[in-house]
C-alpha cells in the first residue's frame, strides 16, 4: 500500500526560506498573491521527483544552475533542506552548491525515521 507525504519541512529553496513541519492532507488548496511562492512548492516536489530518477542535475542545470534553487542565492543562504514524512518513516536531505554551480548531497541522502516517537530528522 502506498502511503502519502503526511508532512514535510522546507528550508532555502527558492523563494521558500523556511517552512517547517507543514501537513499536508489528501487534498492541498494553495492559495496566494502573486509571488507568494505557490509554483516554487510545487517545484520542490518536482525536484524530489528528478533526484528519485537520479536526475538531480539535470535538473538544476535545467533551471539555472545552483544560484536560483538558494533562498536570496548562495551569498544568503547555504544549502537546501528537504524532510518528508509518511508513516513512520521519512526522508532527509540537504544540498549545497558548489563552484560550478551544481548542486550535491551533502549528507546521507536517505535517512529512514522508523518511529513517530524517535527524533526528527
């Protein structure tokens, strides 16, 4: 049986500077002005979607490179936070750039939460 995201926490993608433990439900209404970063959401569940077919850069290259993945780019912010739960389990990862302006793993990118009582990720 596949099980569904439950919640999941953003950190320094795109215009999203940091949106954390968000629940997300069956069905998810975004609604906002324009700019509010409504199309960046769901572009951050598109780059989930190319890093599980192992298409992370191209990806990023497809979009610009590294710079405008990074809340404000790379002199604000630093690298990129992903968590995504579902079950008890989930999954984190953190991106950072590089000086060709790709972006890499820069930790163990699949870290399973076996628990809901365990500590986040």
């Amino acid at each position: 049986m596949k099980q569904s995201i439950k919640t999941l926490t953003i950190e320094g993608f795109r215009s999203v500077r940091k949106l954390e433990d968000f629940r997300l439900r069956d069905v998810n209404i975004l609604i906002g002005a324009n700019g509010s970063g409504k199309s960046n959401f769901i572009s951050f569940f598109r780059l989930i979607r190319e890093m599980a077919e192992e298409r992370l850069q191209f990806a990023v290259n497809k979009h610009g490179g590294a710079d405008p993945h990074l809340f404000l780019g790379p002199k604000h912010t630093d690298s990129v936070v992903g968590k995504l739960f579902w079950g008890q389990q989930g999954y984190k990862f953190r991106l950072e750039p590089t000086t060709d302006n790709r972006l890499i793993f820069s930790c163990d990118p699949c870290k399973p939460r076996m628990n809901a009582d365990a500590p986040a990720l």
